[in-house]
C-alpha cells in the first residue's frame, strides 16, 4: 500500500519513483558516499530506490561540497564521491599518491542558474561580463543601477555557494579571470538550500547554483536569461537548451567518481550500475536534465571495461578543455597508476 | 519650632493639597504598573502557547504512521522520522549510563565529604567553582572539543581507515553470483588476503548457514539447474569485504560515530547533573544525618543508606530534566555528525548516527514548504518526548514532597 | 553472614571478644577508603575536562597562529574575516564578535525588560495560584530546544517582521536576536526573582509603613537591594546569548561583516564554527585552524561573563543578619 501511494506521488511530483522492488535481496555492505551538494539530490534519489531492492545495503550520503569530497575520496575515506565539476589536477595528484584509481561517470546535465526574486523584473538578461562586474572583488557594480542605468539604484545582495562547492569552483573558471578572485562579502554556504532561501527573501538578490534547485523552487525565484558569447542570444538554462548546447558556457556534466577497488565489492558493483542504468529517471525526478543516449552508453562502457581514470586532464597534468561530448571518451582518459 | 508651629506647617492646607495630589498620582501610577506587569507576564505565557499551537497546528498533520517509522526521503511525503528517533534514543541511554554514575558521585563526595584541611578545602572549592564554569560553557565548545578529544581521539590512535584497535566485527568476503546469490566466506580479519574461489573452500550462504560452493572456470557454462547455480562461482569473481558488526563493535578511534557523539553530550550535561544532584544532597535535613551517625555508622553508611535514598526524588528529577536538556541538544552533534542522509538506525556504537535535532535543522533549512511541515512533524515528536520527561519530573516531585523531612 | 548479623543474640562479652568484629571493622574502613577514592576520582573528573578545553583549544590555536598567513595583529586589529574568499585571506576577528554581539544586544534589549518586569511580577505582586502556573511556564520555555526557536526565527519572525521592514532579507541579525531574546528570557527572570525574593520582608514593610506602594517599594527598595543579583542575572544570560549555535546557524545568516544594523545579514562566531564544520573536517589547513582560534575566542567571552556574573554576585551582595 505504501509502495503503491509512493508511485502515485512520483507520478504527481513530476518523476517516476521507477524501480518496481522485486524479492528484496539478501546482499549486505556499506557504501559510503560523500561531495557536491547539486548532485546530492541524484544520489539520494538513488539511494532511496536502491534501498528498495536492496534493504541491507547502507548507502550513508554526505554533504562536504565537491571539494570536501574529493580530498576524502584521494585518500581512499569515500567509495563514491559526488562532483559538479570535473576532478581538479592537484586532487587526481594526491589520488596518484595514495594509489587510489577511479572511474568517471557522468550521471546528469546541468545547466547552471543565476536567479532573482521574482519581484526583479528589470534583469531581463545579463552577460557574462555583467556577472563579472556583480561577482568579482574589484567588479564595477555594488548597485544595479551601476550595470544599466535603467535599473534601481539599490545595493545587489550576493548570494553564492561556498568554497568546497563544485559549483562554486565551476562559476569561477568561467567568470573569474586569472589572478582575480571572488569578492569577499558574499553570503556563502555549502548547502543550495540555504541560498535558495536567501535569495528569495530579499528583493534585490542574486544567486547562482544548480538548475535542480531552481525548477524545484520555481514559484519564488527567477532565472535569469544568460547570453551566450558566441551566438549573443540569451538563452534560459531549460532541459533542450542545456542539451544542444545554447545555454553557454554555463552548461556542465554532473559526476559520480567511483573508487576502482571499491568496485570489487558486490554491493557497490551493484548500486553504481543500479545508478547509472537509472540515471535518466533519477535526474528527471530532481529536475536535472539526463545526459544524452550515447554519452550514457560510453559511460556503461566505461563502467563494464572498468576504464579507470580522467577525461579531462592530459598526460602532463593540464586541464583540457572542451564538452563533455567531445571529451568523454577512451583515448582522452588518463590514468592514476 | 514650637509644638504649635509643627500643627500649622502639617495642617497647611497648600500642603495638604499637595500631599493628597500626589499620593493619588502614586496610586494611580501603582495601579497602571500593576497591569503593565501582568501584561508583560502574561505575554510570556501567551507567546509560550502561540508557540506550541503554532508548531501543533503545522506539524500535527504529518505526524502519521509513515513518519514514525520510515527513513527520511528526498519526497516529502514519504520522508520519515525512525532514524533520528533511534539515534537520539541510542544517544539517551548512552548519555544516561555515563553521566549519572559519575555525576552523582561526584555530587555525593562534593557535598557529603567536605573537608577539614585548609589544602583539600582549597581544592574542594576550586572543583566546585569549575563546576560551576563548565556548566556556562557554550555547547558548541564542547562539540568542537569532542571532536579532536573523542572522534580523532588527539590523532593517537591512527585514523579511521587505519584504527589502532577494532574489535566485534565479523569479516567475510561476499561473492554476488550471476544468479544473484550471495556466498560469504569467513576471512581471518580485514587485512586478510582475499578469497580466490576455489574448490572445497569454506562457504555459507546469506543466512549463514555452510554450502558447498560448486567453482567453475571463467568460460564454463552456467549449470542450468537453479539449485546448483546458486552455489556457484566463476574462479575469476571478485568479493568484496564486508564486517559484519555486531553490537559490540568496537573501534579506536572512535570517529563519527554514535559513541564519539554520547561521549561529547556528556560533557555538555554532566556539570548539570552534578549541580542538580548537589541541590539534591542538599535538601536533605541534617537531622537524619545526625541520627543515622548517631548510632553508629561511619560516613559512607550514612551517605548511601540514609542521605541517598532521602535525595533520591530530587536526584531522579534533576537527572530527568538533564536528560531532558540532553535530548534536545543539537549544536555539538552538529560538529561530531554533520548532516547525513542516513536511512538505518544505529547497529553499534561505532555507527553513523542522526538526531531527532538533527534531523529537524536538516529540514528547516530546505525552502520547500513540505519540508517544514515535516521539520514541524519533527519538533512536535521531540516536545511530545520532553513532555512525557517533564511530566514525569512533576510526578516523581509531587509523590515524594513532603517526605524525609 | 554479614558482620553485624553475626552478633545477633550474643552476649556483649562475647561480642566485644569477636575477632571477626575487628576484621569487619578492617574490611568496613577499606571500603570506606575504596569509596572515597572513587568519588574523589569522579570529582576530578571535572578538572580533566576543564583541562581538556584548555587543552585543545589552546594548542590548536597556537598551531593556527603559526601557520604564515596569520598574525596576532591582524586577528585583533583587522576587520575583515575572510578564510575562504577573496584573493588574500584575512583573519580579523572583528566581523565575527560585531555579529555575535550585535544578535546578544538585540536579544539583551527584548529579554532584560521582559524578564525583570515579570521577575518584579512574580515576587511583588503575583498571588500564589498565579505564581504556580507562571513559574512552571517560564520553566517549559526555557526548556524548549534551541533548534526550535531557530526554525520559528526563519518561518515566524522573519516573515512577520517583513512587514515592517519591508525587503528584509532571509538571513538578519534582529530575527535571531529576537528568537535568542525569548529563549534567554527565563534566565534573567528566575536569577533576578531569587535575588528579589531574598530581600527581607522588614525593608518592604518600611516603605509601606510610610504609605508607600507596591510600585515605590519593587523600585526603590527592592530593586535596588538585589541589584547585585539582577546584574550577575544579565551577565549570564549575555553568556548564554553568546554561546548561542542553533537559532544563529538558521537565522542569522553566513556573511562577517562590521555592522549596527540588525536588517543585515551577518555571522556569528558560532555561526561559523558550524560552518566550518559542515564543510570538510578533516582537511587541516589554516581554515580548519580558525575554528578553533574562534572557539577559543568564544569560550575567553562566555568564560569572562560567566566569571564576572559570579563575581558580581558575591561581592556586591547585600547581607542581611
């Protein structure tokens, strides 16, 4: 009866609560997961599900922030780690240190969100230089007036995820330049929760974090149209316009970062595929946008062949750059052993 | 002056004027006064009601069945209360076991062994004084000392993945066949090698009962009959290790863990019982004292078969309400567990934990609406818990007032 | 059978000859001693702990002020508190005592009036049927968890106060404080009640014998008399108030700043203790260290006012044969 009022929900709620329990299985362990708080709804959607078939595996699900993450998963603390941003250089170093291997597998797409009150109907677009100007610590503008005249001359109100946020560090590489930083009288956390909250309580606010979040809370923020650098359209971070790619650059592939040896063990063998062959219905029912078909058959592969390593670093230890599509594939992956 | 003179000035009637004037200014002053306390005062009980029907009124409607005894969800409606209810249950009892010993002994020895000697009186002061400051200290202090005392235990014993000592824990290695069968085999400890399946190997299945496992190579085919196949293994499977711990698991350092955070909370609350358990100690008359001494019994005699059971009520009500406290406690199980999507009640004291406190922060700061009415589910189980406390606080009070006096 | 049942029945010859009396005499002073020693163990416990406080704080503070981009000058005279952002890091401890002392006034201002007047309410003037229930309340008020009032600073006061500021934002300092304020509340009323009612009856009826009221007599005697306790109440609660997390970590918001006006957004030292503490723990870099160095602050404040509070107390206290 329970399971049956479930479903019903998950079909109102706007996602199907999918998995149909079979003969809830005998298999035990625990796995622990840990990182980014815009894929932690994802996960825990999975975990949920996953609970479902398999009732005595503990899925334990963390909040550090991407960064928080990664620095326990190089040291082998974490099975799983949760990222909104691919690993960095320095973190796949220390993972080359304590000897940890992974695979990388992409889960869902965002389209990363700059929203306002509802009540701000002058932001009819902003640009990336805009945004500089609002974010950055020597940025032109305190009012909004000081971006359009037009606008009122009231102080912005800066609202940002903190720095252990994926997010956080992903906004910064496109909107931070070299040798610049952040302004520091942001209000920060780690958790979208709290921004959101934030931002719809003050008329004049702006804040920035994943699109899930914003669908979520859609009845009291405002996205913000974002005007794409090479095409000079602004575009909204709706599911279509993140998967052709017109909502630019912020756009980005959400992860899941799996511990090679952790892999081994059935239990979590057995969540990272139940994740991943779920993955669609699981970012639908948090309101990400699912990663295209071919990605996700890459993904499975790599996952089957057990193809350990980054896609978005070179040998030499250099970012590289480009889309997930582009970059996702085996000859671009680089491996810590 | 003259008598006389004194009658004039009294009976001056600018004078009396005056006089009458303001006396009736002083009263109507008293008068307005009057009413502006009981306003003030009755403000306190009216804001105190508006709270508890406030939350009522929110949180009432989701406090169903599924609450109660579901884990928590990413949906409101199916999100429950069950593991934070048995954390802070597991955390309780922890809490009580460890701070009523030591806090009324403590209580006994400050106040029924006073001391003669200028250097013990000294110190007997000096302890009572810290006393007295540690119960001032912010809990979150605590929480933040816990951590580097109890769950990094000052780095001494190594760090979670390399503990200095684990004990109570069971390990096998689990095989999940390609019939979906779980096969464990019990390894030595978790540094043991691991298992390469091979014939005649130990084997149990889910249930721990012993099997035979039937291995074959890696291109075999797969026996057709369902009960062969699910004992078999391919010789190139992998397990993976898992520890079967048992209530008794015990690991040092402590971690995150359920233990790490009962110890912490005790720290906040063991100034209290102490002080509670003084005040107890205190209120009993001398009289019995003197008699119990009279005939002959030495201190301890008289401390714990006359004066503790005289103080008994009034030690039980103050560990209640310090329980109470306890319960209610959230700021140093922040600093110890965080906020952790946790599904599964605590197994062991070494286990991930959440709390009924806990869990509510978690939800109040999520800006669906859905949400609160869930973390005002949530606040009317933890005031309907302290109710049931306090209410047993009053009784035990008003059942033993009166008596041993 | 135990020593003092084996005399039962025998003659006082026979038991003052009893070897057994003495050995029972013997095992009862060993226990006596064994009992003690435990007890006294128990007591010094609480100095362990003390230490313990000490201890970490301290050590982990002075591994804070060791790391390069610290200085004892800047975490005192800077106004800036930065850790995380920003292009240099900055470590002034200013931003973070402005935030904890501005939400403790606010909650000071709504407490101090409330809790005096009903304390005056409860000891000059409530009749005891009244006083049974009042007390038993500000009792259940002051027993309500912090988490709580944090959640009604965020859904009541907050969107209640929106309308008379309007535009207030999610995260201020005057929700908080409030929030504090009425959790604080019962402190300063039962503290300053006690130190009232322990002035005699004799210098009441003096002001009454003089046709004095009620009113002249709570203000100009009473109050006066137990000042001492009433200021060691204040202080208290002020700790209190300080050493406040939950309501803050909800309420008040995560952005230190240097300001006076309770509209703002700000953080407090709890408030970033929490913060950090929900980020990642186990890194130890100089982030990780604040935390303690702010814990340490905190517990120098809380400690300060409690120890006054006390001081103030014994001191200035009216004695009366």
């Amino acid at each position: 009866m329970r399971k049956l009022f479930a479903a019903l929900v998950g079909l109102i709620v706007g996602g199907p609560v999918a998995v149909a329990p079979a003969q809830p299985s005998a298999l035990r362990g625990t796995i622990a997961v840990d990182g980014s708080s815009t894929v932690f709804p994802i996960t825990e959607a999975a975990a949920a599900a996953f609970g479902q078939e398999f009732p005595n595996v503990n899925v334990t699900v963390a909040v550090s922030g991407t960064g928080g993450g990664f620095k326990r998963f190089v040291r082998g603390e974490t099975d799983i780690s949760d990222a909104s941003r691919p690993i960095s250089a320095d973190e796949f170093k220390l993972a080359k240190e304590n000897g940890v291997q992974f695979i990388e597998l992409p889960v869902a797409l965002d389209g990363l969100s700059v929203v306002v009150h509802p009540a701000n109907t002058w932001a009819t677009e902003l640009r990336i230089e805009d945004l500089r100007a609002i974010y950055l610590e020597d940025g032109a503008a305190r009012k909004w007036s000081d971006i359009n005249p037009a606008w009122p001359a009231e102080t912005i109100k800066v609202f940002s995820p903190g720095t252990d946020s994926g997010t956080y560090d992903y906004f910064k590489e496109v909107v931070v330049p070299k040798g610049k930083s952040f302004r520091i009288d942001m209000s920060t956390s780690e958790d979208d929760n709290v921004l959101v909250t934030g931002v719809t309580g003050d008329k004049y606010a702006i804040g920035y974090f994943g699109a899930s979040y914003y669908f979520e809370n859609r009845a009291k923020l405002r996205a913000v149209p974002i005007v794409n650098p090479e095409t000079g359209e602004a575009v909204l971070p709706e599911p279509d316009d993140v998967i052709d790619g017109s909502y630019s650059p912020l756009s980005r592939p959400l992860f899941i970062y799996v511990n090679l040896t952790s892999l081994r063990r059935p239990e979590v063998r057995e969540f990272v595929e139940f994740y991943l062959g779920h993955d669609g219905e699981f970012a639908e029912q948090v309101e990400f946008v699912p990663i295209p078909e071919e990605i996700g058959r890459t993904a499975a592969d790599f996952l089957k062949r057990r193809l350990s390593g980054t896609t978005y670093l070179t040998a030499d230890g250099e970012k590289r750059e480009g889309r997930l599509a582009e970059l996702y594939s085996p000859e671009h992956l680089v491996d810590t052993k | 002056m003259t008598p006389a003179a004194h009658t004039v000035v009294l009976l001056d009637p600018a004078r009396l004027a005056r006089a009458r004037r303001s006396v009736a200014a002083r009263h109507k002053r008293e008068r307005a006064f009057q009413w502006f306390c009981v306003v003030v005062a009755s403000a306190c009980v009216v804001m105190l009601g508006a709270i508890v029907v406030g939350i009522l009124a929110a949180g009432i409607g989701s406090v169903t069945r599924t609450f109660l005894t579901a884990p928590p969800s990413p949906e409101p409606a199916e999100a429950g209360f069950y593991p934070a209810i048995m954390g802070s249950v597991w955390l309780l009892v922890l809490v009580a076991a460890v701070t009523l010993p030591l806090g009324v002994a403590a209580a006994i020895i400050l106040e029924e062994y006073k001391p003669r000697r200028r250097l013990s009186r000294l110190a007997h002061g000096f302890i009572e004084t810290n006393i007295t400051n540690l119960a001032g200290v912010p809990s979150v202090v605590y929480g933040i000392v816990g951590l580097t005392a109890f769950v990094s235990m000052f780095g001494l014993f190594g760090n979670e993945l390399n503990p200095a000592l684990e004990t109570g824990a069971g390990y096998y290695d689990q095989f999940y066949n390609e019939a979906d069968q779980v096969i464990l085999v019990p390894v030595a400890g978790p540094d043991a090698p691991e298992t390469v399946p091979r014939a005649g190997m130990r084997a149990l299945n889910a249930e721990k009962r012993p099997l035979a496992a039937n291995i074959i190579g890696p291109d075999d085919p797969w026996p057709d009959d369902p009960a062969v196949a699910a004992r078999t293994l391919r010789s190139t499977d992998f397990s993976g290790r898992i520890s079967e711990r048992t209530v008794f698991y015990l690991r040092l350092p402590l971690g995150r863990g359920l233990l790490a955070g009962a110890l912490t909370l005790s720290l906040v609350i063991l100034p209290i019982v102490i002080i509670t358990s003084q005040e107890a100690l205190r209120a009993v008359p001398n009289s019995l004292r003197d008699a119990a001494l009279g005939l002959g019994a030495t201190r301890r005699r008289v401390v714990f078969r006359v004066t503790l059971p005289a103080a008994l009520p009034g030690i039980m009500t103050g560990a209640i309400l310090a329980m109470s406290r306890a319960i209610g406690e959230a700021a140093p199980l922040l600093m110890i567990a965080g906020i952790v999507f946790i599904t599964f009640p605590p197994g062991n004291l070494m286990d991930d934990f959440t709390a009924m406190p806990l869990q509510i922060y978690n939800w109040a700061q999520r800006p669906q609406q859905e949400f609160h009415e869930l973390a005002a589910a949530g606040i009317v189980v933890l005031l309907g818990v302290l109710l049931v406390f306090n209410g047993a606080a009053i009784v035990i009070r008003q059942r033993f007032q009166g008596r041993g006096s | 059978m135990t020593g003092r049942d084996a005399f039962l029945g025998q003659p006082p010859q026979a038991i003052l000859a009893d070897p057994r009396r003495l050995r029972s005499h013997r095992r009862q002073r060993v226990v006596d001693r064994t009992v003690v020693g435990a007890l006294g163990a128990a007591a010094t416990l609480s100095v362990l702990v003390t230490a313990a406080i000490l201890f970490v704080l301290g050590t982990e503070t002075v591994r804070f002020f060791r790391q390069d981009e610290v200085s004892l000058g800047e975490f005192f005279g800077s106004a800036r508190w930065s850790p995380l952002l920003g292009s240099e890091k900055h470590f002034g401890i200013w931003p973070l005592v402005c935030g904890t002392a501005l939400v403790a006034g606010i909650a000071l201002l709504v407490a101090v009036p409330l809790g005096l007047v009903t304390a005056i309410f409860l000891s000059e003037y409530a009749p005891p049927r009244v006083r049974a229930t009042l007390k038993p309340a500000l009792e259940v008020l002051a027993g309500i968890p912090t988490v709580v009032y944090g959640f009604l600073a965020l859904v009541l006061v907050t969107p209640g106060l929106r309308l008379v500021f309007d535009g207030l934002g999610s995260y201020n300092a005057i929700s908080a404080g409030i929030a504090v304020g009425v959790l604080i509340v019962p402190i300063i009323s039962s503290v300053s009640e006690d130190a009232m009612r322990a002035v005699p009856q004799a210098l009441r009826d003096g002001v009454y014998g003089v046709g004095g009221t009620r009113f002249d007599a709570a203000v100009k005697v009473v109050f006066p008399a137990a000042l001492s306790g009433i200021v060691s109440a204040v202080l208290l609660a002020a700790a209190r108030a300080i050493g406040e997390t939950m309501i803050v970590a909800l309420a008040a918001g995560s952005t230190p700043k240097v300001t006076l006006d309770p509209t703002e957004e700000v953080q407090t030292m709890t408030g970033f203790m929490v913060q950090m503490a929900l980020g990642d723990v186990s890194n130890f870099g100089v982030e990780y260290f604040s935390m303690y160095a702010v814990a340490a602050m905190l517990f120098a404040l809380t400690m300060g006012f409690t120890l006054l509070g006390a001081h103030v107390r014994r001191r200035f206290r009216e004695a009366y044969e």
